[in-house]
C-alpha cells in the first residue's frame, strides 16, 4: 500500500515573513493554541493538524531551504478547513469577520462543488 493512502498528514508549515505578526494572526484572530515558540518558528495546536509556521529567512539558514521569494503580496500557501455544510461557511464568516479577520470577499459557491471563504491575512500586510 502506499505511504500517502496510510499516513495521515499531521503538520502542515507554511513559510512566513514574519513570525510574530503570524503568531498573532493565528492566536488572536483564528483561535490556535500556541505549542511551541523558538527563533524564527512557532507551531500551534488545531483541531486534528499541528501548523507550524516559519520564517524564509530562518529555514534558509537552518536547513538549507531555499530562501527565493515570490513578491511580498503573493500567497505562499493555502490551507482549507472542512465544515459540515453551506451554512457552517456563511455562520464562522460573520464570526471570524466580526473579530477583525480579513477576507478576500464574501463566501461564494464554486464550480468544484464547495462554498468558500477565503481567509486572506495579507490584506493588512504580510504574516
């Protein structure tokens, strides 16, 4: 059998430019627990996924990852939450936006079969 049909993906990490305004972005606005905080790093606790979030500049020296960078404004990851429906969407939308979460628009109906909405911390800079 192969390792993707297994092993369950646990952590997700995405690259940041800056590491405070991230952990506070995740903390604050979207209700992670912080796990573990060092240098350049942090990981939080979610719901059944441990995020980690690092700073290029940090990776780059540390592990030797490259370190190019797309254009400040540009998304560098997506990750997606599953809700159990259409009015899950709309109902943590108006909640998340009612705590000052930014989103690139309202939640919209999209031809893969799924309601979004899309949570885009870069609209008030880059995390």
């Amino acid at each position: 059998m192969k390792f993707g049909q297994t092993q369950p993906i646990s952590d997700i990490c995405i690259l940041v430019e800056d590491i405070e305004r991230t952990v506070a972005f995740y903390v604050d606005k979207l209700g992670f627990r912080l796990r573990r905080r060092a240098e350049g790093f942090a990981d939080f606790h979610g719901a059944g996924l441990t995020l980690a979030a690092w700073e290029i500049d940090h990776i780059g020296a540390h592990c030797g990852v490259s370190t190019e960078r797309a254009p400040k404004m540009a998304h560098k990851a997506c990750i997606a939450v599953n809700l159990p429906d259409a009015q899950a969407v709309d109902h943590w939308h108006a909640e998340l936006s009612a705590a000052g979460v930014p989103f690139a628009g309202p939640p919209a109906d999209y031809v893969w079969n799924a309601r979004c909405a899309l949570v885009c911390p870069l609209k008030s800079g880059p995390p």
